[in-house]
C-alpha cells in the first residue's frame, strides 16, 4: 500500500466517533511508524535533540518533545478534527481560493496540518509550516516529499512565531498553533496567539478558538467521599465529581479578539476568598478549556494541556476565607499566571 493510502486510513480511524480509544491509540503507533519509516525523526532516539528553547516569550520544547505530542489521543484527534471543521467553514465563507494556513509551532511532523490536508486538495487550501527548531522543519519537509504532498505546502519557515511576520500581500485565513500547558503556562501559546491574530484577514479563524482558564474550588471532604464510594463499590470508572467543583472566577480568556491590553491588565481578576472556604478541606485550582472549534472542547484532564494545576491546597499554600487575591498574566521568558496577596 502507498504510505499516503496507509496514512489516510490511520487517520480516518483515529477520527471516526465509531472508533474506540484502543483503536485511536493504535492508529497513532502506527502512524508514528509510518513517519519514522520516512523521515527517520525517531521520538525515542536517544540522539534525537532533546534541548528547549528558551524564547522572549516563553519555553519552545525540544523536538523530541513536539514528537511525542502526536501521541496524546484526544489532543491530536480533537485538533485535526477542529482544523477540518474550520476549513470546511472558511470555504464557505471565503472566496479566495486557495486559503492560506499557518501552522505555526509545526513540530517534526507538521502533524496538525499533514493529518488536516488529506482532506483537502492544493486547489483548496495551501498549509505554511514555521518553527523555531531548523531539525522540526527539515523533517517535516522530507515527510511532505516522501508522501507526495509538496502540492498543498507553501514555505517553509524557520522563526519566532511570537514575532514572525505574515506577507501583508496574502490574506491569512486560518492559524493553527499549539503551544501551550495547563493553565497557559511555561510555552508561548499566549504571545504567539496575540501576534498572528492581528496578522488574520477579515473573518479569518485560529485554532484553537478558545482557551479560557479559570479558577476552581475543590471541595475535598465531598471528593473524597466519591472517591470511597467507588472503592466501597469496586467501580473505577468515570466518576463525576462536579458536585464538588464551583467555579470562583475566570483568570484568562485567549481568542483572536484578545489584545496586549486584555492580556496585561493588572490585575486581571481580584477574588475575595468565599466566608465559608475552608484552608484545611478547600483545594484551589487553575482549570484550563480548550475550545479547538466549535463543539470540539477538552475540559480539565482531558489532556496533558487541560490538567489541573494546584494553587492553593490544605498542605500547600493554604488561603483563608476572607483573603483578597490579585491575578495578572506574565508574558515574558517564562509566562503564567501570577498572584499577589491585597490583603
Ligand atoms: C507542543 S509542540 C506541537 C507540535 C505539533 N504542532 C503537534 O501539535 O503535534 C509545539 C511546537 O511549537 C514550536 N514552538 C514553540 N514555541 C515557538 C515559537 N515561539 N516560535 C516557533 N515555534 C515554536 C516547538 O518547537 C514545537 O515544535
């Protein structure tokens, strides 16, 4: 079988809602074979660069890193199926022909936008690959060639995507980055997302749509009581534990819309501590939702990109009721969110 038949049924397979999670995970193995068999970029190598990249505006991860993302199901699935959807929305809303994508943060195999472009034809849509890593874009080229898919890829760039500048003569149609950790910290999701949006033409989409992080409070005592539940009764499946999650505030909102300002505001949220929390059974947490498009959401802990980060717990940092805190977003070598005590 030609290996762009043989990637083409992987992919079918890891998106149909038929398919089931072994199945998915499956077709990711095998389709990292695939990729290693043509462009030898091996995520297990031990010679593979395994070196951050320390940016102005945040943390690029190694290539070995970007490699194994391919392997965090419900992410890649969730991406290439947003993509998908978005593109199919811009062809009936655009008329240039063909639109023009910018993946930027492509990683070793442009894998969001090769999965995406099977769908496609070059009459369509043409993809533009940019990293920061000269190894991601190498290896990403000599897997277009080998695939035969030259005809829907446009340049190739080496650059900082927080700063890279878009040609003002093509209209941009669609971003595609994926950046980004739990509650928006360390890699440069935020930044990027605020530079390339501006550069969109009008109506033009980014994926993800929508990242918004927000601050939860776990109650620990009705949590634990799920969890004994389902010890007592030997069930480990899904447990739903929203009764004992209430949302305080949201911190960060990340759309095409966002601005420098809205991301720099100080502070961004001030929250008073409810009369009833309790430091001793209360954890805080940074929840993250990522909207890649339309319906296509991954809620925490869906993904490595969506898991709770702690913020306050009763044996860690624990904040009594009534105390005031400040959250403001710092987009420097090392972004996140940061607090600070009003009172
Ligand atoms: C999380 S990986 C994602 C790889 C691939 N897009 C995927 O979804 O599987 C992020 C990629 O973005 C690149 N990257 C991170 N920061 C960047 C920046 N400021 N400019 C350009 N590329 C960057 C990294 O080198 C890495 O390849």
């Amino acid at each position: 079988m030609h290996p762009r038949q043989e990637l083409k049924q992987l992919t079918d397979l890891l998106l149909s809602d038929e398919s089931h999670w072994g199945e998915r995970r499956e077709s990711l193995q095998e389709m990292h074979r695939l990729f290693v068999d043509l462009n030898h970029f091996n995520a297990y190598e031990p010679a593979v660069k395994v070196d951050e990249e320390w940016l102005p505006n945040g943390c690029a991860i190694s290539p070995r890193g970007a490699a194994m993302c391919l392997f965090e199901i419900t992410r890649t699935r969730l991406f290439v199926k947003g993509i998908v959807s978005a593109i199919h929305q811009l062809l009936k809303e655009q008329k240039t022909r063909p639109l023009q994508i910018l993946d930027a943060g492509c990683g070793p195999y442009a894998l969001l936008s090769l999965l995406a472009a099977q769908y496609f034809s070059a009459d369509e849509v043409q993809f533009h690959l940019l990293d920061i890593h000269e190894t991601n874009i190498d290896a990403s080229k000599i897997l277009i060639e080998a695939l035969d898919m030259t005809d829907q890829f446009g340049s190739c760039i080496i650059a900082d995507a927080c700063t890279y500048q878009w040609p003002p003569a093509l209209p941009l149609h669609l971003i595609i980055t994926e950046t980004m950790l739990n509650g928006l910290r360390k890699e440069p999701q935020v930044s990027i997302t605020l530079n390339l949006s501006r550069q969109l033409a009008a109506g033009g989409l980014l994926i993800p749509e929508h990242v918004a992080v927000d601050l939860v409070r776990i109650n620990n005592s009705i949590k634990n009581k799920i969890m004994q539940t389902a010890i007592d009764t030997g069930y480990y499946g899904e447990l739903d534990f929203s009764d004992c999650e209430k949302k305080l505030s949201s911190i960060v909102t990340l759309t095409k819309e966002t601005t420098v300002a809205d991301i720099t505001r100080k502070p961004l949220e001030t929250i008073m501590l409810p009369a009833d929390h309790k430091p001793d059974f209360h954890c805080l947490q940074f929840h993250t939702t990522i909207t890649v498009f339309d319906k296509l959401v991954m809620h925490h802990s869906d993904s490595s990109l969506t898991l709770p980060l702690h913020f306050s717990q009763p044996n860690k940092n624990p904040m009594d009721a009534g105390r005031t805190v400040a959250f403001h977003y710092n987009t420097s070598t090392n972004p996140g969110i940061e607090f600070e005590f009003v009172n």
